[in-house]
C-alpha cells in the first residue's frame, strides 16, 4: 500500500470494528466456546472495499498441542477479530497466547516504529469511547475526515498490546500513522515460540499511561467500545502464525 494513504484507511479498518455489529454483548465473551465453535459476538474486520486488494488475516478455530485456540495466519495480508462492547466498564484484560512463527520472508524489516515496517504478528487491542475534544486538533481533523468517508463513529483512542520480535518487551509508543493508536509489546526480541504465555493488564492504567497527554488530571479513562485480536503483514509482504486463548475480562 502507498503509505501516503494508509493513515485514514487504517483508522476506518480499525473504527468500522466498532459500528456495525448485529448485537452488543455486556462482557466479553469466550474466544473459544465450550462447545468449540466460533463465537457468534465475535466477528471479522479487514480493510474498507477501497482496499480490496489486500489479503485478508487467516483465523480459524482449530487445536495446538490438544487445545482448542483462535489460530491467526499472515501472508502479506491484514485484519482483525473484533468484539464490541457497550462502553463498557474498565477491569483487568487477561488471554493466553503463543507465536509460532514471527513474521519471516518479506521484502522488508518489520518495525512497528516505522510505517514501511508498520506489521505485527499477533496483537490484542482495546477501543476506548475517547472524547474527541481531548484529541489535538489536526490529527482531530484526520479523525473527522475518516468519519464523514466512512461513516461511521470511529474511535478516537486505540490501545494495543502487541507481540513483537525485533524490539525487547516493554516498548511503548504510538502508530507511525496515528497518534489515535499507540501499543506496548508485551512479549518482545528474543520471547520464547511456541509456548503460551499469560497476560493480564490494567488497561485502565495503560491507557492512562500511554494518553497521559490527552488525560486530564483528575479525568476518568474512557469505557471501552470494543476488543479485537488482530496480526498484519501487508506492508513487508511476510508471513507469521500465533494463536490467542482465554481472553476475557477479569473485575
């Protein structure tokens, strides 16, 4: 994708997971059913039609090692399994995942700090119902050009928890692209593959952390609108493979 058009485009991808679900669900739900079926509140997200060209994200429920687990595949491609919420109240974000393969065998370097290498091969990102009055008033402008195009209520905050394996755990920062969203890896450089790793956070503290900027002293952190899984790859043309599990909130 030229990256000259790549802000707004990814600010749609990411909003339209917010606006158009069939029905809401008060908590979120199972990744995985006891049934081990797919889970009708979740659902997929890839880029706008404008950017059809672009392969969609692989995920498929299916077994690692005799469990059951959401399985997410790249290949040059991109997309999210999204879960909305109702302005959900705040507490503790908890999953299991497990990279089995980094993202390997592009044309480029994956960096998330650069918008050539602007990739990720596993990530959990939660939607914040973000006052738009608190955004800076250019990327604020970006923000409402990507909403009257879309038409839709996008997100004015994205927090990520991002696997990544070039730079170690604990990097913070924001999107090369925008501002609206900004990640922290959890597991990073050097992070075991092929074995599951436990996360919990407290993302109202993350947030609080990560948009201290656009956080007024004393101001509550936004409710959340919504929870996604997500992995690309379309920007270095690699391909990786993880899987996420159990994730849910914890109050």
């Amino acid at each position: 994708m030229n990256p000259l058009l790549k802000p707004i485009p990814a600010l749609l991808a990411l909003g339209m997971a917010c606006a158009t679900a069939s029905a809401f669900a008060q908590s979120l739900s199972p990744l995985v059913p006891a049934d081990g079926t797919a889970a009708s509140t979740w659902r997929f997200v890839g880029f706008p039609k404008s950017k059809a060209d672009i392969p969609a994200t692989r995920f498929e429920l299916a077994d690692v090692q005799g469990e059951r687990a959401l399985k997410v595949s790249t290949r040059a491609s991109y997309g999210t399994w999204v879960h909305d919420l109702p302005k959900a109240e705040l507490g503790r974000l908890q999953w299991r995942w497990r990279l089995d393969q980094p993202l390997t065998g592009g044309q480029g370097v994956a960096d998330i700090q650069t918008k050539a290498g602007d990739d990720a091969a596993l990530k959990v990102c939660v939607m914040f119902d973000h006052p738009l009055d608190r955004v800076p008033f250019g990327q604020r402008t970006l923000l409402r050009i990507a909403r009257s195009v879309s038409g839709e209520d996008l997100p004015a905050a994205t927090l990520c928890y991002v696997w990544d394996s070039v730079h170690p755990a604990g990097l913070q920062g924001a999107n090369p692209y925008t501002q609206r969203v900004r990640f922290i890896t959890l597991q990073g450089k050097g992070a075991p593959l092929a074995q599951w790793q436990n996360e919990t956070r407290d993302v109202a503290a993350d947030f609080a952390k990560l948009f201290a900027d656009e956080l007024p002293a004393g101001a509550a952190v936004p409710k959340v609108r919504a929870v996604l899984v997500g992995a690309d790859s379309d920007n270095t043309g690699s391909q990786s493979v993880g899987w996420v599990q159990a994730l849910g909130w914890v109050k």
